[in-house]
C-alpha cells in the first residue's frame, strides 16, 4: 500500500524544481532585455554622433570652397593684398636710400649743434636773376626772398612759420648762412648756402641747434 505522504513529497520537489528552472529562464530574458536595450541605446546614440559630426565636417568644407569661390569671382581683393605689399616694399626701399644718402654728423664737443645734415638730393630752388650775380642782403630784394625760399627748402619751416635771427655772408660773395627757427622755438637751424649760377641757391649743409643764444 502506497504512503500518501512519500507522494506528496515527490510532487512537491518536481514542483520546486520547476519553479527554479522557470526562475531562472525569466532571469535570463531580463538578463537579453537589458544587454540589448543597451547595445540599441548606445549604438543609436553613437550613430547620431557621427552623424552630427559627418554633418559639421561637410559644413566646414562647404565653408571652405565658398570662400575659395568668392576670393576667385572678385580678383580686385587680390589685386589689393598685392598693391599693399608692394607699396610696404617701395617704403621701405625708399626710406633705406634716404638713411644711406643723407650725411649725418654729431660732434660730442659741440653745445649749440646736435647734429649736422648734408643731404645730397638738395637741389638748387631756381631764380629769376639774370646776368652776374650779386648777393644782396636787403629785405624785400629778389635775392633775399630767393635765399629765404632756399631756407624753408632745407628746414622743412613754412614761411609763415619761419623767423630769421641771421642771414650773413658765408665767407664769400656767393655763400650765405642763414639762421632761423620755427616761430615757437622749438625747431631750430642753421643753413648753408651756396649759389649755383642760373639756378639759384642750394642748400649745401645744416645744422640742427640746440639753442639761440649765442654769438650769431
């Protein structure tokens, strides 16, 4: 005769034994669910970022051929990024000959000169004397506004901006020097002249001062 309770035991094991197999299958599909929501997740995440950057770099080239583009149809911005350098060029050129040309000397032993200029791109300033000339050192004489025109020449001063302290014989009939300085004082000069025949005076040198006061 059967025990009752011996069957009631075996039926309870292979029903916890199922419950433990049926456990551990749901745990394995959680397990899927999450492993592939986050390889979904993730992927689509990193798909759109590569996208968006796929996006930006197309942008940045698109920029990039624009601007070729626009420089190429308008070839005046060119023309004028030339011009400018050359110009730079040209100044610099200049201002190189100017420094090598002009004879600039400063005696240490000197109190009234800072320095003495001899420039030789100075020109004779041209005349409307004829025949011999005379030097003549009378206000209002053609001669005397010829060498006060040679003056503002080598300074650089206005004429209205110009006092003459001195204007004296120079050694010789055909050399004068003339003494002058801006009308504030703060610019002042010595000027050697010479007469050029048919062309006028010509400055010949100049000296920067640094003061007025002294015998003239």
């Amino acid at each position: 005769m059967n025990n009752p309770n011996h069957n009631f035991s075996r039926l309870d094991r292979k029903k916890k034994r199922k419950d433990k197999i049926l456990n551990v299958l749901i745990a394995a599909v959680v397990v899927a669910i999450v492993i592939t929501s986050s390889i979904i997740f993730l992927g689509g995440d990193k798909e759109q970022s590569d996208k968006e950057d796929v996006k930006n770099n197309e942008e940045i080239v698109e920029q990039n051929k624009d601007d070729e583009v626009s420089k190429e149809e308008d070839p005046s911005l060119h023309d004028e990024e030339v011009e400018e350098e050359n110009v730079d060029i040209i100044d610099e050129d200049t201002e190189l000959e100017e420094v090598e040309d002009v004879e600039i000397t400063v005696d240490p032993n000197d109190p009234i000169v800072s320095q003495s200029i001899v420039n030789p791109a100075w020109e004779p300033i041209g005349t409307e004397q004829t025949g011999e000339h005379a030097s003549v050192y009378k206000r209002d004489s053609i001669d005397w506004i010829e060498k006060e025109r040679a003056l503002t020449y080598a300074t650089g001063l206005s004429a209205d901006n110009m006092i003459i302290w001195k204007l004296k014989n120079g050694g010789s009939p055909q050399k004068s020097i003339g003494i002058v300085s801006s009308k504030d004082k703060t610019e002042k000069y010595q000027v050697f002249l010479e007469w050029v025949d048919n062309e006028g005076w010509k400055p010949v040198k100049m000296d920067v001062l640094t003061t007025l006061d002294f015998n003239y």
